[in-house]
C-alpha cells in the first residue's frame, strides 16, 4: 500500500493558482474596473454629503424653534402643576392627608364645606390629643389633573382637545410654527428632542395614542429614558385614571412617576404621588428620597414632608424639614404680612402644646389687626377648640368647663369643627351647654356638619337604641364617604333589620367596590362587613352567595367564631355534615387558642338579624324632631343598647389620627 505525500496537496494547489494567475489579462480588467470604482466613490461622496446637509438642515430647524419650545415647555409644565379648575362641578374623591396616603388607610375624614378644610391650619403635627388641622394633601387625582381624554365617546384620533381655548392661550399647546420647525427636524433627523416637544404637543391637543406613542420611544412604559418624557407620560396615564379606573393606566403611571423624579420641572402632584405609591411597596427609603426632592423643589411642601417623617419615626429629618418651613413661611410673611395662607402654615409648624398656642394666637391676632380675615378666623377659633381637648383629655371626660368650646363659637360661629366636638361629646356622654348644643342643631339644619359629626351622632343613636335616628346619620355619612367601612357596615345592618334587605345589600356592595378601587382592602372592618353581607344574601335565601361572602370574610380574618358558626347552620341545611363540622372544630380550636393566651372570646354578631323595631317610644316625637339628641333625651328616656353590627370603637378618622 501506497504511503500518501503530504506535501504534494498544497504544492498543487499553489502551481494551479499560479499558473492562473499569470495567465490573466490583468490590464484589461484593470482599466474596465477604473469607472466601475469612481462611480461608488461619488455615490459614497453624495450620500454623506446628504447626510451633512440633513443635518446641518435638522440643526437649523431645531434652532429656529428653540426660541417658541424653550417658554412653551416652561409654561406647560407650570400649567399642569397647578390644581385645575376646569374639573370644578364634576364628581370627585375627596384627597387623602398625610396619613392616609403613607400608609394606605382610609382616608381621613374630608370636610365637604370648603371653608372649613381650607381654613383649618395645614402641617400641624399630630398630637396625643389633637392635631390643628390636616396636613398637606397629597394624593394624586382627577380633579388635578385635565381630563384629556374625556372625549364624549370619540376615538382617540378624533377627541377633541382637553384645553380650553383660554388654556391655548396660556401656552399649553405649541404654536403651530414652532410644531411645524420641530416635525421637520424628525424628518431629516430622529432625536428626544423632537420626539418629546411633537408627542406632548399631540396629548395637549388630545389626541392620546398618537402622543403617548411618540413619548413611549423615548421614555418606554417597561425602561427608563428620558425624564421629561417620563413626567409628561406620568400626567396622561394618570389624567386617564382618573377618569377610566383602569388598574394598567395606573401601573404606567406609576413606573412613568417615578423615573420622572430627575425631571426638575415634574409636577409636585406627580412627586408626591410617586413617594405614596413607593410607601405603599414598603420602600420608605425610596419614597423619601422623593419626598425630599419634592420639598427642595416646591418649598411648601416642607410642612408635609415634617409630618410624614413624623409618622415615620425619621425625627432628624423631621426636625431639618420644620426648620427648612419655618424659615420658608417666615420670610413669606415678612415679605408680605397680608400672606393668611403663610401664617396659617406657620401656625400649624408650632405645635399644640401650651407655649406653642400661646404664640399661634399671638401670631393669628396681628394677622386680624391688618383687616379681617374669614381664614384667620376660623383657625384662631380652631386654637381655642384644641385647647378644649386638650382640656377634656386632662380632666378624663369629666368635663363642666366649656368655657374655651364657647371661645371657639364666639370667635367663629360657623366653624363646622365645634359642632363636631359637641357630637363627640355626646357620643362620650358630655352634657354641653345649652349655647354648644344649639351650635350643633344649626350645624345639623344648614347641611355644614362634618361627616364626623354625623358618624359620632350615630354611634349616640345607636347605643339609645334609636335606629331610626342613626340611619339618618349613618345615610349622611355613606353618602359623602362610602369608604368608612364601620359605618357603612353599620347601615347595611341597620336597612337589613328593618326590612329594607335590597338597600342594605346595595350599601354592602357599593362600600367594598369603592374600598376596592382605593386599594385598601386591608382596612379594619373589612371582614365585619362581608359577614354582614352574608347575613344579608342568607336573608333573602341566597345560599351561595352568602357562602361566598361568608368565605371570604375568614379569608380577610380565619379567627371569626360568629361567622364559621353560621356557615356551619348553612352547610347542615344543606347536607353537608362533614363541612359543618370541620368549621365546628375549627371554632373549638379557634377558642382553644384564645383560652391559651388568656384573651376573652370577642363579642359577635347575633346568629340571625334582628326583628324590625316598632317600639314607638324610641323614635322621636314631632317636639323632638330637629333636637340634638342631649336635648331629645329630656322628653324621651333612653333603652337598652341595640346589638351593635361593629364593635365599639373609634371612627376611621380616629384610627389613623386621635379626633
């Protein structure tokens, strides 16, 4: 056999190419290849000298708009930083205070007077005994925000603008020239830029999907890019969600918020809303970084941001921030003594204690020396009202002293907050004076009440056994706050016992929906008022229903001795033995446990509604009608307590803060 040469392969092949090659008529190809190279050489030289043109063109365009977009930008982001009037009539939420929005709780009560919220003195810290006033509002929603796509049913390419001619006017919407510069420059030459000015001049003119397309190229809904993008697109998600609830419009808009913090023109509702949304993730860190970003850019917010850091225990923060407001509002009112929102605020950074009123009086009175003043006074009154529970609290409920209540009347006699205070007293078993309890009936009569003195008054009513005196409080506490789960399940109890099962239900369910879309299904009284419901569907034999509610209230809380016992009636009506005793033994366990850690088994429910009630000495008679109920009760006596649906506790807006 034969050895192979291994050299003899690549020696080969080199002779072949060889060969080849000096066999070529080179020169010839050579001269035919000359054109064939000067023609790609000028097609090379063409297109970048087009490429230079263009953008040399794009450049010139961008710096003949510069001068119509750099005051539109700024005009633009300062008009959607400011509340909206446009909004004013329609439906809306009442805003959460600090409170609320840090930790996801229920709202604290929202005064629907005007005057009354507005007067009240904003940042004042929380005490043991009573805060001044509600703090900075916080919470994000529609009636701050243009409904731009409140379109009448339109598509989106045809709605109409959001802005009113008059807010054309102001700026809201690029002049056409300075769009048509800036369309051009995106022709010859893509960039943010001109992608930000184009598709936020689309949004300001209402057309959504194209805008929000155009800002989704340079600020994506999933990565972080450019920041104004991100504000503007924070805006119109958010504008939507005010309008349409749709969970996915509010994701968006919470990603956009938060990369939009680096924007320096962000709107401070936009901030704020991004902290919230970060305190509500258990990012505190995060969310306070924010906070403070929104207080260093928008100064009156420094009373806020004390406050929340108050809640939080971050007491150097907290201190920094009251110092950083203080000397804020101090040079406000130096350079303008007649500025009552600036002294209101730095009446509310003082404090409650004695001293601290001391100079908050001290500081209201100079205001009022300059002329009146509706604001000035109803906080000067408010002043003497704290100091009064600041009183009851001393003297432990034992009270027979109004002497600072009637101060606070004297002062102002419309100030819905003293009629309040006389409701709580009532409620506690203060008797008031005959001058605070006619404060109340004139609260009471001109529709001014709060809807707290309306929620205290029915707690009165219901531990009197006056049920139907307290649906008439409960009914004007459901209708202005829907989301106060006590006392909403309190009616729905309350129209269940009297008969009325279809208005108990539609209270029940419209309360959870409304608790639903807030986001705050974690709230006390949750699981209370699901039991209720079911209590109302096994009334009218809706079986399942009421299974499903039933379940759903031990989802929310396992340990509910009164409700597993009536899902355990249920499933004997229905055959079931092995479920009704498996909640049986639950229950046994449930107790077991209890008798363990030395608690009490809680109070519960009766096993089935209560019977209508007829007893006609416990409604009020024609001289007793428009009475308070202290003065009701000199020409009726008082009966045993009616069974109360939910436990005896403080109302929702006592839970996150004390009165």
């Amino acid at each position: 056999m034969s050895s192979i040469d291994p050299i003899r392969i690549p020696v080969t092949l080199a002779g072949f190419f060889f060969e080849w090659f000096v066999t070529r008529r080179w020169r010839q190809v050579l001269m035919g290849a000359i054109p064939v190279l000067i023609f790609c050489l000028l097609a090379l030289g063409v297109y970048f000298g087009g490429q230079m043109d263009r953008n040399a063109l794009a450049d010139r365009y961008l710096k003949l708009g510069a001068p119509l977009v750099e005051p539109w930008e700024e005009k633009l982001f300062e008009n959607i930083s400011k509340p909206a009037d446009r909004t004013k009539g329609k439906d809306s939420q009442p805003q959460a205070d600090a409170a609320g929005t840090v930790d996801g709780a229920t709202p604290n009560e929202t005064n629907d007077n005007t005057d009354g919220d507005e007067n009240r003195v904003n940042g004042a810290p929380k005490s043991s005994s009573e805060s001044v006033g509600p703090a900075e509002s916080t919470e994000l929603n529609s009636s701050q925000l243009s409904t731009a796509d409140d379109t009448n049913g339109k598509s989106n390419d045809e709605a109409e603008s959001p802005t009113s001619k008059s807010e054309n006017d102001s700026g809201l919407i690029l002049d056409s020239y300075g769009e048509m510069l800036y369309k051009r420059a995106e022709l010859l030459r893509e960039s943010p830029e001109t992608k930000f000015v184009i598709g936020t001049n689309m949004l300001m003119r209402g057309l959504l999907q194209p805008g929000q397309h155009m800002l989704r190229k340079i600020s994506p809904d999933d990565a972080k890019g450019d920041p104004k993008g991100h504000a503007v697109l924070a805006y119109s998600y958010l504008t939507q969600f005010g309008a349409k609830k749709d969970p996915a419009l509010l994701n968006a808009g919470m990603h956009h918020a938060d990369l939009a913090v680096d924007c320096p023109n962000t709107p401070k509702d936009i901030l704020l809303f991004a902290a919230d949304m970060q305190m509500r993730k258990q990012n505190p860190d995060r969310a306070f970084e924010i906070f403070q970003v929104a207080a260093d850019r928008y100064p009156e917010l420094l009373p806020a941001l004390y406050q929340r850091s108050l809640m939080v225990g971050k007491k150097d923060l907290a201190e920094t921030s009251r110092q950083k407001a203080l000397s804020n509002l101090q040079s406000k009112l130096d350079a303008d003594a007649k500025d009552d929102v600036a002294r209101i605020q730095l009446v509310g950074l003082l404090g409650v204690d004695d001293k601290a009123l001391e100079k908050a009086e001290k500081l209201l009175n100079e205001g009022l020396a300059l002329g009146p003043s509706e604001k000035l006074t109803r906080t000067l009154s408010e002043i003497y009202r704290v100091r009064f529970v600041k009183f009851v609290d001393s003297k432990k409920g034992k009270v027979d002293d109004f002497s600072l209540l009637d101060k606070a009347l004297e002062i102002d006699p419309a100030n819905p907050m003293v009629a309040e205070q006389v409701a709580r007293m009532v409620r506690d078993g203060i008797r008031p004076s005959k001058e605070l309890r006619k404060a109340l009936e004139d609260s009471l009569s001109s529709g001014n009440a709060t809807v707290q003195t309306h929620a205290w008054l029915s707690e009165y009513y219901l531990a009197a056994n006056k049920r139907t005196e307290a649906i008439k409080q409960l009914e004007k506490v459901f209708e202005r706050a829907p989301e106060y789960i006590k006392y909403s399940n309190n009616l729905a109890y309350l129209y269940a016992a009297e008969g009325r099962l279809e208005d108990a239900q539609k209270t029940a369910t419209r309360c959870l929906a409304v608790v639903q879309s807030k986001n705050a299904t974690n709230q006390k009284f949750v699981d209370e008022i699901l039991d209720t419901l079911g209590m109302i569907y096994q009334k009218q034999e809706k079986t399942n229903d009421a299974i499903s509610s039933y379940e759903l209230a031990l989802r929310f809380n396992p340990d509910r001795i009164d409700t597993r016992t009536r899902l355990a009636e249920i499933y004997d009506k229905m055959g079931i033995a092995d479920v009704a005793k498996a909640q049986r033994d639950f229950i046994e366990t449930i107790k077991q446990k209890l008798k363990d850690s030395g608690q009490p088994v809680p109070p519960s429910k009766p096993s089935s509604l209560p019977e209508k009630q007829t007893e006609p000495q416990n409604s009020p008679t024609k001289e007793e009608q428009g009475k308070t109920p202290d003065a009701a009760n000199e020409a009726s006596s008082q009966t045993e307590p009616d069974p109360s649906p939910t436990p005896n506790s403080e109302p929702p807006a006592a839970e996150a803060s004390e009165d």
